[in-house]
C-alpha cells in the first residue's frame, strides 16, 4: 500500500492551537491523538463521540494545506488505533473512525477563517454577542482576534457587519453552496497533483489534448476512361462490303 508524502509543511500552521476544544472523554481522546497526528504532519480538527450502532469515535483530521485524501485516512488509523488501545481512554469497546473534514467543514483555527473569506458560514457563540449566539453570514476577514462576518440574517435596525470574538466561538461550520464546492474540487485536483508530483509521476495527458495522427492523403487517382474504339478509316467502304456480304458476294480483289 502506498504511503501518503508530503510536501515540507509549515510548523506554524502544524501546530496552530484550535479554538474550539472538546470536553470530557473527547478531550481525553484528543489529548492522545494530538501529538500523534502532527508528528505525521497531520492537524486535528475534531473528535466527535457517538453512541449509535456501538461507540464509535470519529478522528477528524487533516494536512495543514486543508486536504485530507483516502491514503492519509488509512495511514493515521494504522498509526493511532494502537496508541488508543495502550492509552486507553474511553472505558469501552469502541469503533475508531478516521475522516477528512468535508466540504461543509467545521472552522476550528483561525487560519481556517482566514482560508475561506468569502464563503457563507454558521456559528454558535459560547458566550453571546449583543445578546446573541448564532449568526449567518459572509466571512469578511479575520482582524485582529475577531472574523469579520457580513451577516445575511439580521433583522430591521440590526447590524449587517459583526466582528465576533474568535475566543467565544462554541462552533462554527461552512455552509454548502455551489461556490464552495467548486472551490473544494480545484483544491482536491491541485492536492491530487502535488501529490503525483512528490512519487515522481507526471501527469496523464488529458485525451483531448493528445494530437491525433495526421492521415496520409491518398494519391487522387485520374479517371479511367473506357477505350474507345477506333474509327473506321472508311466508312463508305464498310458498308459496301457488309451489302455484299448479305448477298453473298466476294469482295473484289
């Protein structure tokens, strides 16, 4: 199986500390998997636990570029599921599930604001602003240790433009609009093509830019005309001797 490489990542971004943590037993799988997925230059977005079907704990993680690909899911359960078993935090039988973030992704870091000014977001206050916790809306910018959003919800006398304190975000998640997802494949195809960049492949030619061999034009080949019969010297003379041939006469010497 191949492994997933990497291209040097930034130590900063790598380490960035997260905004939102998670409580409990979440935290206690956290503190395990933290160190372990940056040391193989993954980030942490989430743990999220749930009780459906069996205990299954979701480790949502990703590159510090944003992308996160099959082979990197399979690498980090390989490298996690036997640190969990020895550290044991959760007290039952448990199923470990290892994910990207998705499209709709939750913004954890404030690089992640940074990275999608621009697109349509939701949050939830922790602590409420102007006596309000959930807002919608447009990421402005990041400034200062606020996100700047262009809201699309307010009511009348409302402010459209808020500058929400990053430190009491409880959650915060992208909306899916058609922007977002265009922009999310442009980045899977770019991810797609360092990646076969590092292994040394260079990328297929796209078939409609393959040129097509030209084809030899065949030599025009000239019309062939019947032969045409040759023309009686004398006419006149034919047909005096095809009478005396009717009649049975000779022809004269």
């Amino acid at each position: 199986m191949t492994e997933p490489t990497f291209a040097p990542a930034d130590t900063d971004l790598l380490t960035e500390p997260r905004l939102v943590v998670e409580p409990g037993v979440a935290a206690r799988v956290a503190a395990v998997a933290d160190p372990v997925l940056q040391g193989m230059g993954y980030r942490l977005v989430r743990i999220r636990i749930s009780g459906e079907s069996g205990c299954t704990v979701q480790v949502m993680a990703e590159r510090p570029d944003g992308t996160m690909q099959i082979e990197d899911c399979e690498a980090v359960s390989r490298a996690l599921s036997p640190v969990l078993d020895i550290a044991d935090p959760i007290e039952r039988a448990y199923r470990l599930e290892i994910s990207s973030p998705g499209i709709d992704r939750p913004l954890v870091r404030r690089s992640d604001f940074d990275r999608h000014i621009g697109h349509l977001v939701k949050i939830e206050m922790a602590v409420a602003y102007q006596n309000r916790k959930r807002f919608r809306g447009i990421i402005a910018g990041v400034e200062g240790d606020g996100v700047r959003i262009a809201r699309d919800d307010v009511a009348k006398d409302q402010e459209v433009d808020v500058v929400l304190p990053m430190a009491d975000i409880g959650d915060a998640k992208l909306v899916l609009t058609d922007e977002l997802i265009a922009e999310s494949m442009r980045r899977g195809k770019a991810a797609e093509r360092e990646k076969k960049r590092d292994l040394g492949l260079a990328p297929p030619l796209a078939p409609h830019a393959k040129p097509a061999a030209q084809a030899k034009p065949k030599p025009k080949l000239k019309d062939k005309q019947p032969a045409k019969k040759p023309l009686p010297t004398n006419t006149k003379k034919h047909r005096l001797a095809a009478d005396r041939a009717r009649r049975g006469e000779t022809d004269p010497d």
